[in-house]
C-alpha cells in the first residue's frame, strides 16, 4: 500500500526522468533484486533507450534493438541456462545473471517500452512477475501522463508564442482593429483604432459597437452578414465619426472569428483614407497649378509687348508736353504702373521657365565683392553697411554665375527692404561645408537685423506668392529656390524678432562629378 502512495507522490514531480527514476528505486526496493531499468521506445529510431534506472552491481545496456519489444510483448522470466531469443538475453548470459524479468510497458494496443528486472546470486520473489506487469502498467499510466503534460504545455506554449505574434501584428499595423464577443459587443481594439476613433480601449470594452463606430449604417447588415459566418471584405469609402465629432473617411471590412463551424467573434476592420483624400486633393492642386502655370507663362509672354508699347507711348507723350504741365505727374504713374508690370511679368516667366544652368568655377569672394559693389549706392541710400567674410583658403563653387548672381541680389534685395526704416548692418559670409562626405560644399549666409519673418510664414517662405513685401510678387524666393535646387544645392532660412539668416549652399568645384 505504502509503494502506490508513493508512486502516486511522483505524478507531482514535474519531469519524467525524475519521475521514473524514482519509481526505479520504489520497484527494486519493493521486487528485492539487483537492478530495475525501464526502457521508452524512441519513435525517431528503430530501438528501445534507457529511461531510467536503478542498479548497484550491473549495468544494463543504454539501447536495445526494437525486436526486443516485440518477442517480449508479454511478461516474461529467463533463468541462467534457459534458451536465448533476445539481445536483452543474451546480455544476460554474458553477465552470468541468474535471472531476468520482463513486462511490457502497453498503450491500448501499443508498446511504449520496456520494464526490466534482474540479478546474481538472488533468486526473484514467486509473485515478481505478476508484481512486475502491475508495476508496468503503473509506469505506462505514468508515462502517458507525463507525455500529455508535456504535449499540452507545447501546445500552450505554441498557443501563447502565436498569441503573442498575433496581438504584436494587430498592434503594428496602421489599420484600425476591433474585435467583437458573439453579442456585439467590444472586446479589444489595437491602437491604431485608439487613435483613429478617439477612445482608449479601456473606454469602450464591454460597449456595444453602435456607440462606437458612428456615422454610416452600412455596418450593421455586414455585422450580422458575419454572424450568419460570411465574410464582407469592404464596404465603399464610408464616413465615421472621431469622439471630438470629426467625421473621416475609412474603407470598413468585417471578419467573422470561427471555431469550427460555429462564429465565436467578429473582427472589423478600419483603414482611415484622410490621408490618401489630402493626397488626392494635393495631386489635384498640383494639376490644376501646373495648367495654371503654363497658361500664366503665355499670357505674361503676351502681355509684355502691351505693356512696352503702353510704356513707350506715354514716354512719347511725356516727352511732348512740358515740364510743369500737371499731366506729367499722371504719366510718370502710368510709366511706374508699366515698368512695375513687366517686372511681374518677367518674374512669372522666370518662375515658369525651365532652368539649365551653364556650370563653371566660380571665385567665391570676387563674385561676392561684385555683386555688393554693384548695391553701394543703394546700401548708401537706406543707410546699411555692408560687412563681407571669406574664409581663407575657400574653394571655388560650381555654378552658372548669372543665375547665382540673381539669387544672391533677390536676398540682398529682401535684406534692404526689410532694414530700410532703421537701416543696419547687412553681413555676407562665406566658409566650407564639408559635412557630406566627399561633397564638399560652399556655404553662404545673407544676414540682416530686420523685424524678421512673421512665424506662420517661415513653413511657405519658399512657395510662389508668398511675401511680407507690399509691392512684392511672391516670386523671388520661389525663384531663388528654383535655382540653387538646379544647381543640386539647398536654401534654408532661420529667422527670429531682431534679424533674419539665409544660407546657401552650393557644390565646390573639388567634389566628386
């Protein structure tokens, strides 16, 4: 009685080895012999290994041949002398046993192993064989549980790792993700649905769907399409509502969870199209620009002439009536009004036109020091003093000098306007930037200490009609931009209450091509 309490202690263990090991000792202290050893058939070879075993003076072979199992596949007692028919028999003779007992370890109508019992010198008991099949039976039984444990807790822990995979994947994506209970109401939603919605999960489990995804009623027959177990893989663009109110368009898609044949949950799927609709609209502005801008070239290419032939004629007139005749004062208007619109038109075509820029090596500090020669007067006229850096030694830039000179004019022309109430110092520095490796590049910094840029407009400073200059076009930035970008350089601007810094950076002629 006191050996099935303690066999029944060893289902507590938590491995098998351990667990037979000691039903080992139990069944040699119990059978009175020398060595009992259990033997598990190995599904992965053709032969049976040792489990485990208790022995004190023989040892029993680590494997057997699995035709051992089938001519021992009921239990069995050798004696010293007897026939040989097994390995296992033969092993015996070799070692001189005086005995060996055997029964199988049986699984309905399978054989999982072996149970092995024998010794020198000591006679078995008369009840061992019968006492063996018993504790043979016990060590399948305890086998088998072991094995279902140990196949159940794989399970588990495939069930857990696809768990894990499942809910890492859900959370990653960009979609919305809700799942439903059998009663429509919300289980869990992923945090894509948190942020497209408005709701922190915690805030809607247990909520029916209804209060939730509000604004179409084309969810419901696909929700109960889904109870029925049928799939609905979109619904059209559909509006929705955010928990601020906000209204969004999404695709919907809606999922029934099966468990065989029976709809354990459903799964419903959001993807917001805000995005791709800002895209579309963007793309769309961009067409309409585009026509626009190609139309806009021929009629400044048109208007020009006009304007010339208005200009010409009131010069003509100007110069026929005299002086002080009261008439002059209209024309000189009119004159202004002309040279300020093919100033405009000028830009627009600028803006319009292709630039190929003809690349050649470019003295940086000559090129400089002429363009601010040029605006002396004009720095004399609003009261700025011009201050020129050039690092020594600076390598020559690559670049199309008219072009450059134009954008270097436009930020000087930018930087008087915005100094000509107080007038100041307007700084022009030029180092190397070799940041990029292998692509060295000239940096140039336009600094003025104006009011600055208004911060709303600093984001667009570079777009078309964008100005803080009342008789400005919005174009010279733009062109500006256009033309560094040409000559595969980069603009940028830092601007603040106080002052205002261009920076233009433009390819060294040592680069690499």
């Amino acid at each position: 009685m006191r050996f099935f309490l303690q066999v029944n202690q060893l289902y507590e263990l938590t491995e098998l080895t351990d667990a037979m090991l000691q039903f080992t000792r139990l069944a040699r202290e119990l059978l009175q012999t020398e060595a009992v050893v259990i033997y598990q058939a190995d599904p992965a070879f053709p032969q049976l290994q040792k489990l485990a075993a208790d022995e004190t003076n023989i040892i029993f072979p680590d494997s057997l041949p699995s035709s051992d199992i089938f001519r021992l596949n009921e239990p069995s007692t050798w004696k010293a002398g007897s026939r040989v028919l097994t390995d296992l028999h033969r092993f015996s003779r070799l070692n001189n046993f005086d005995y060996l007992l055997t029964a199988p370890l049986k699984q309905g109508s399978g054989v999982l192993g072996l149970l092995v019992c024998g010794g020198v010198d000591v006679q078995p008991l008369e009840a061992s064989v019968e006492l063996l099949e018993v504790m043979a039976a016990m060590a399948a039984g305890m086998i088998q549980h072991f094995l279902l444990v140990d196949n159940l807790q794989q399970q588990a822990t495939r069930a857990q790792k696809g768990n894990r995979m499942r809910s890492a994947a859900v959370d990653a994506i960009q979609e919305g993700v809700i799942f439903l209970d059998h009663e429509l109401k919300i289980e869990e939603v992923n945090p894509a649905a948190e942020w497209m919605l408005g709701y922190a999960s915690w805030e809607v489990k247990g909520q029916n769907y209804e209060n939730v995804l509000i604004g179409t009623d084309r969810i419901l027959p696909a929700v109960e399409d889904a109870q029925r177990g049928n799939t609905t893989h979109s619904l059209g663009t559909v509006s929705l509502n955010r928990r601020s109110g906000q209204s969004f368009p999404c695709q919907i898609q809606v999922f029934p969870v099966m468990d065989g044949e029976a709809v354990v949950g459903i799964e419903v799927i959001l993807a917001d199209l805000s995005e791709q609709e800002q895209s579309k609209a963007v793309t769309q502005q961009l067409e309409h620009r585009a026509v626009l801008g190609d139309y806009t070239a021929a009629f400044a290419h048109d208007v020009r002439n006009p304007i010339n032939s208005i200009y010409t004629g009131i010069q003509l007139l100007g110069a026929r009536l005299s002086s002080d005749d009261p008439n002059q004062e209209v024309i000189g208007r009119i004159q202004n009004d002309c040279t300020r619109l093919n100033h405009l038109m000028e830009s627009f075509l600028a803006f319009s036109r292709p630039i190929e820029p003809r690349v050649e090596d470019i003295e940086v500090g000559i090129f400089l020091q002429r363009i601010i020669d040029r605006w002396r007067p004009k720095f004399a006229k609003v009261n700025v003093t011009p201050v020129l850096h050039v690092d020594d030694p600076i390598e020559k830039m690559r670049g199309d000098s008219r072009s450059l000179d134009q954008v270097f004019t436009n930020l000087i022309s930018n930087a008087l306007d915005a100094m000509a109430a107080s007038g100041d110092t307007l700084a022009i520095r030029a180092v190397m930037n070799r940041e990029i490796s292998g692509h060295p590049q000239v940096e140039i910094t336009v600094s003025d200490n104006g009011p600055g840029i208004p911060e709303d407009l600093r984001e667009h400073i570079f777009e078309p009609f964008v100005t803080t200059r009342k008789q400005g076009t919005g174009l010279g930035l733009a062109i500006t931009k256009q033309i560094v970008t040409a000559h595969k350089g980069s603009i940028s601007v830092d601007s603040f209450p106080g002052g205002t810094v261009f920076t233009v950076c433009i390819p060294a002629s040592i680069g690499e091509e």
